[in-house]
C-alpha cells in the first residue's frame, strides 16, 4: 500500500476576527476525503515566531534555530510532502506574519509543492502572484490550479452564510487543485528519495 502524502494546510493570517479558517477548514475537509492525503491544519497563531532576525539566512544555517515556536514550525514544514497555503490579500499583497513564516525555513521547503486558496480584494490574485515569487526562491513547485474567493463570500459567512453553501461552488475547483497537488507531491516525494 502506497504511503499518505503529508499534506499541510497554513492558515496565513492570525488577526482577530479573520475569514482564512473557514477555507481552511473547508479545503482541510476536502483533502480529507481523498485516500492520497493525510491533511492537518497549521495555524500560525500556534506558532508565535518572533521578526526573523537570525545572523545566519536559512538557506546557509548548519544547526536549527533555538527559539521554541521556530523549533516546532520547522518541523512541522519538514515532515510535509505538500503544502496549501490560505493566502488572504491585505493591502494588495499578503500578510506580514505568513512571509516571517516562510522566511524561517529553507531546505524544509525544498522541492516539495504548494498550492493557494486565496480571497479578499482582486480575488486574492496579488496575493498568490507574490507568493508563488517566493515559493520559486524557497525551490518550492507552485502548482498551476488556485482557488480564488471574492471579498463577497467574507460578507456573506458575516451573514450567516453556511459553509456549506459559501463553499460549495469551489468544489470542482478544490478538486482540480488536490488532483494537481497529489501528481507533483508524489513526483516529487519519489525524486527526493532518489
């Protein structure tokens, strides 16, 4: 029987308030169901990481980092085979607590996939499009499918929408998305381990 892929879902904003669990909780339910996946959620506020000011880059670091919370996200990020990041827009790019989380690892990123579930203005676009820049310099494979959910759906779940219903018209699109992000996280699980 082939192995579970390690999927990681990061919740990206950890302010009060914030819509990023609903997709999170969604999109963790939706890997679930899959056979190919073993899904957990990583919420930021879990991991309270001081402003990355380390003297040596992650890239060139020969020990790990002392501070306690960077400890356990680190490795979290190693252990994953695949990630899936929940990318709201702020200000027309994303939040300055997911970059310090991505800022803190390197070879745990390394060569393995990362996909987006982005909302807000611009449907979230501006924020993947800078992610996915720095997915490509952590030598991460952003893959193609994204799911993008307007400013309307976080004014609708204020309303009591379901989540069922707020999310229901992301299924074929969830579905796209996992497909795509199983091919390159076994492709790519295979390549490492060679």
């Amino acid at each position: 029987m082939e192995q579970r892929l390690k999927v990681k879902i990061i919740l990206g904003s950890t302010r009060q308030g914030r819509f990023s669990e609903k997709p999170g909780r969604w999109i963790h339910e939706e890997a679930k169901k899959r056979g190919e996946f073993d899904a957990e959620l990583l919420d930021l506020r879990d991991y309270e990481m001081p402003f990355f000011d380390e003297p040596v880059s992650p890239s060139y670091k020969e020990k790990p980092y002392e501070h306690e919370a960077v400890v356990r996200w680190t490795a979290k990020i190693a252990e994953a085979d695949a990630f899936i990041i929940i990318a709201p827009e702020y200000n027309h790019g994303y939040p300055g607590v997911l970059k310090n989380a991505l800022d803190y690892a390197y070879q745990e990123w390394n060569n393995k996939p990362v996909a987006f579930v982005s909302y807000g203005s611009a449907l979230g676009a501006r924020s993947v499009e800078q992610l996915r820049e720095v997915a490509v310099e952590l030598q991460m494979a952003p893959i193609r499918n994204a799911i993008h959910m307007p400013y309307d759906v976080i004014v609708a779940a204020g309303k009591g929408v379901s989540e069922e219903e707020l999310f229901a018209p992301y299924a074929n699109g969830a579905s796209g998305l996992l497909d795509q992000l199983a091919w390159w996280a076994k492709a790519l699980k295979a390549a490492r381990g060679a």
